[in-house]
C-alpha cells in the first residue's frame, strides 16, 4: 500500500528502474572489437581463452583487476539519499 501520491508500485519501479541503469551503464563499458594479443598497460601476453572469452579486451587479468579497483572507488549512486528523495 503506498502513501501519498506515490502509486502501489511506486517502489519497484524505482528499484526497476536502477537496475535497468546499472546494467545499460556496465553494459556500455563493455569492450568491443578486436582483442588484443598484448595488454596495453604491461605488454603481458593476454590468453586464448581470455580473448576468446572477452571479445575486444585490451587489459590482462592483473591490469584489469586494478582497473576494476578503480572503477568500484566511483559508483555515481547517492546511497545515502532519503527515501522520498529516491523516489523522485
């Protein structure tokens, strides 16, 4: 039951909606193209299968943990907000 002037499905939708950014956001940074044999940050050889696996990846397994680990320090969410903030 909502409250107000926000509809029954008020939450899930916002919930929805948030997962639905998430994916397009981690979908468009997926590589694309040709892979490369080198990774372009150490030179280390990039494995067949990861290649195989990953079409258009440029970074080696190590190289791309780091780059991860950089990615995760900026999610871009408010998670702190108020909850009638979040349903605006």
């Amino acid at each position: 039951m909502a409250g107000g002037w926000a509809t029954d499905g008020a939450v899930q939708e916002q919930i929805d909606s948030s997962l639905e950014d998430a994916i397009a956001r981690v979908r468009s940074q997926l590589p694309r193209g040709e892979s490369l044999s080198h990774c372009e940050e150490c030179d280390a050889v990039i494995p067949q299968a990861r290649r195989t696996a990953i079409p258009g990846v440029h970074l080696c397994v190590a190289c791309q943990t780091e780059h991860d680990k950089e990615q995760a320090r900026f999610t871009g969410y408010n998670r702190r907000g108020s909850k009638d903030s979040q349903l605006r």
